[in-house]
C-alpha cells in the first residue's frame, strides 16, 4: 500500500471526480478520456490483424478512430468487431480504475504503463494538428510519472484516473438516456446496430453485462481501493 495518508488519496481521487463536471477543465478531461477511448478501439484490433489507419481528436471533446479488419480471419472476424465495439466506451472506465489501484497501492509502473501504451499509439497514429498537441501533453505527463515517480505523480495519477472513470461512466450515463430517448445520435451502439442487425439497446445491454462481468472478476483490486476511500472518507470527517 502506499505511503501516502489516506485521506491524502481521497483528495486527488475528489478533485479529480470533480473536473469532469468543471467548465473548460471538464473539456480537458474529456479529451484525456477521448484519447483512451479511441486508441481502446485500436487495441484490440492489432493482436487479430487488424491494422490502425488514424485517430482524429477535435477541440469539442470528440474523436474518431479508422481500423481496417481486411486481414483479421473471417472466423474472428465478428468477435473482433464486437470487441471494437465494447473497447470503446470500456476503456476510459478501465484505465481510470488501473490508474487509481495503482495510486492507491503505491506503485508508479502499473499507471506507466497504462500512459505509456495510450501515449504510445495515440502518438503514432493521432494525424490531425489539434490532436497532436493534446497528444503531446498527455505524453509529457506520462514521461513525468515515469521519470520522476514520487507522492505527487501517484497523486497526480489518482485524479486523472478519477477523472477518466467518472467521464466514462458520465458517458455511459449519456447513451443509456439517448437511447431511452430515441435521440438521433451516432454512438458505438448505433454503428454495431447498422452493421451487424441488432438494436442499439440490445448491444448496451451486452455491454454493460460483459463489463459487469469483469468487475465481479476484478473485485478484490477493486474493494482495495474502496476501502481507501471509505478511510479517506473517515479521516476526513474525524478530522
């Protein structure tokens, strides 16, 4: 476990819980959380033979990832899609939850190389102007963490990863409503839906099962890192 105070942990976690919802900071922490969602999209591709084109960021928070699956074998073909589709909106949560158990546990490898794959690709194949600056400093960050490890990185991990967390579930939170909704949008969902004859709803519902799925798998690393916050929550109260 880390050395730092708990209630040292519960802080950054809070801060970075609170920037999503921030003006302007909440737009910088949607575009870390954009980065991680369209190079989850690439991941998962490559190990099938998938191939990555290109990754576009936009200044309002999007972006936009271009795999080709020409060479992933027919056989795999329709699990590497359904992969693509779930790495998306999975990824932020995920890495979010990697970078505070890594935080939360005290060791500075576990978030480097969560940055360090995200930085790397996204370095690689992120092609238009804007996305290349906010590329930059989202490696500059990493190149930090790695360099220079200490309290204030696992800190600085620990509300970049509360924040990725609750802009993924924020997201999620967003399409379940468009959907209920029967807003015109082009989510993930859609896309799955237009290419492979399921309903947008049928393929969030699979989601969120095989994403439950992987919490209760996870659930001792994740119980840790609630109960750093329940005894930063204590000390805070008792202080």
């Amino acid at each position: 476990m880390t050395s730092l105070p708990a209630s040292a942990v519960f802080g950054a976690l809070l801060i970075g819980a609170v920037l999503p919802l921030v003006p302007f900071l909440g737009r910088v922490a949607r575009l870390a959380a954009t980065i991680v969602h369209e190079v989850g999209h690439c991941i998962v591709v490559v190990p099938f033979g998938g191939r990555i084109r290109r990754i576009d960021l936009h200044p309002d928070g999007s972006g936009e990832a271009w795999v080709q699956l020409g060479r992933v074998p027919g056989a795999v073909r329709w699990l590497v899609r359904v992969l693509n589709l779930f790495a998306g909106y999975s990824a932020p949560v995920w890495a979010g939850a990697l970078l505070v158990t890594g935080a939360v546990v005290g060791s500075p490898w576990l978030p480097v190389a969560v940055l360090g794959v995200v930085g790397v690709i996204a370095l690689l194949f992120v092609r238009n102007w804007f996305g290349l600056l906010v590329v930059v400093g989202f490696d500059a960050l990493a190149v930090w963490v790695a360099v220079r490890p200490s309290d204030l990185t696992l800190l600085v991990v620990a509300a970049l990863g509360a924040a990725l967390l609750v802009d993924g579930l924020r997201s999620l939170v967003q399409v379940a409503r468009w959907l209920l909704t029967g807003a015109r949008v082009q989510t993930d969902f859609q896309i799955a839906a237009a290419e492979m004859r399921l309903p947008a709803v049928v393929w969030f519902v699979l989601f969120l099962l095989v994403n439950g799925v992987a919490v209760w798998a996870a659930r001792a690393p994740l119980s840790a890192v609630g109960e750093t916050v329940v005894v930063g929550i204590r000390s805070l109260v008792g202080a």
